[in-house]
C-alpha cells in the first residue's frame, strides 16, 4: 500500500493521470492526496472533479482557494472569471453533489504521525495541534446547515493578524486565509495576501518573509502547494512544496511518502 502527495492539479487531469499510471497507482491498494486547487485555470477541471469525487474511497484532498471559490460560483455568491474555465463544471449536472462534497474536505490532514498536508502551509504562530483544533473549526462550520452564510462571509483579505480573541466570521476568515492563501508574513504574524512573487530569485523586500521562514523546526514535516513560484524550493527538508506549475507550462509534481521518492510529469501542449 502506497500514500501518495501531488501539488496543485488546477484542472490538468491528462498530467495526473500520466503519473498515476507512471507509479502503477491502484485504487484498491494505494491512497493519493492532493493539496488543493483540484479545479480552475487548467483545460479539464470538470474530468479532475469527478475522478475525486467518484474515487473518494482512494482519493482526496485539502481544500485550496480555488476549490472554496468554486463552491461560491456554484451557489451563486461569486461570479465566475474567464481565467478559471470553469465552464464545463458549471453546466454538468452534479454541480450540487460536488458543493457538499467539497465542503465535506478538509483544511489540513494528517498523513502520518510526522506529515502533515495543507493547501498554502500553516500559520508558523501556530502549533500543529493549534493548527488542527482552528482547521476543525472552518471544517465544523462547512459542515453545517447554515453553512452558506461562512461561504457570503468567507472572501476579504481582513483581519490579517491573528488573535485568539478573533471570533465569529473574522476568526474563521482568517483561518481559511492561512490554510488556503498565505505566502508572505510580516515578523509580527500579520499575512501579506498580495505578493506571489519567487522569494528565491531576490532579497527580502521590508520585512516580508516566506510563512516557512518562521516555522520552527519540529517532529513534523508540512506538505503543501499553492506557491508555483517556489517551483519546489523551500530550502527545507521538513517544509516539502509540491506545486510546480503544471497550470503554467511547467510540470506536475508527485511525492511518494513511503519511499520519499518525487516523481514528475512536464504540462502537456494544448
């Protein structure tokens, strides 16, 4: 039995497949999980939506900020942009299966005793047990019969500082927005929710920091994605980065957790 990671798929599903079939993935053996963004931007997001909602038994993921966006459009809070060619969900006939399916996922896994798998990391203020009592606390609130009113509330880029005290739909913006959407952090906690940029490629502007630079060494080691820039470059053994830009012309990113071996499949042309 393997567990296996992939970055970002963004609607690449022929690149997924072709490293499934690379590692002879089986779905009555083996588990895959992926850190998010299964949807948007990419040609096929409709065929990678399925293939994880039919395959739930063998297949999963945390929630990006691609995948909560999607569940917006679908409940018409959001309107969806071209960019994302979201087309083909948006006009199939599962489009509410898939709403409850997603909110059903969660922000943060543990995969292992020591791997750890989120969409954008994990707020280095936190503990990972801190880290998975606020993630259970969006998941509770996705989960419940009310749970349109998080969704309306769910999408600024305020509070940007954590605080314990936080608490109703701010507490749980901010949470989605560190599990979802961070990369940059100013020394006093505060998120920068607007820079993407590559931190390898030039010195630190200010006092802005990659969120992994003020992560503290641990028993565990964190997976995620949604920083293509970093094109896998975290500079860490414990800190793994997984999307590599397949959406973007580059390549897709598999990790197998067993073996700690990395397996990679170059974008396709269109």
């Amino acid at each position: 039995m393997a567990t296996y990671v992939v970055g970002d798929i963004q609607g690449c599903y022929r690149e997924l497949m072709a490293l499934l079939e690379t590692v002879g993935f089986s779905h009555n053996t083996d588990q895959l999980w992926c850190v998010g963004d299964i949807v948007a931007r990419g040609p096929d997001s409709v065929d990678a939506l399925r293939f994880f909602y039919t395959n739930e038994h063998s297949v999963h993921s945390v929630l990006g900020n691609h995948d909560l966006n999607l569940v917006a459009v679908l409940l018409g809070h959001r309107e969806a942009k071209r960019n994302d060619k979201l087309n083909g969900i948006l006009t199939a006939s599962e489009q509410l299966d898939w709403v409850d399916w997603l909110r059903n996922q969660p922000l943060m896994h543990q995969l292992s005793e020591s791997n750890v798998v989120s969409h954008a990391g994990i707020y280095p203020w936190w503990s990972v047990d801190e880290a998975q009592v606020h993630a259970d606390e969006v998941s509770d609130a996705l989960k419940s019969t009310d749970f349109e009113h998080f969704i309306k509330s769910m999408f600024s880029n305020k509070p940007s500082k954590w605080d314990s005290s936080l608490s109703g739909f701010d507490r749980y913006r901010f949470i989605v927005n560190a599990f979802t959407r961070m990369r940059y952090c100013h020394p006093n906690g505060e998120l920068d929710l607007t820079r993407k940029d590559d931190p390898n490629q030039h010195s630190s502007q200010d006092d802005l920091q990659p969120w992994f630079n003020f992560w503290s060494s641990n028993n565990y080691r964190l997976l995620f994605g949604h920083w293509a820039a970093l094109m896998g470059k975290t500079h860490r053994q414990d800190i793994v980065a997984l999307d590599t830009g397949c959406v973007w012309g580059q390549y897709m990113t598999l990790y197998d957790l067993n073996s700690d071996n990395f397996y990679y499949q170059n974008a396709f042309k269109a």
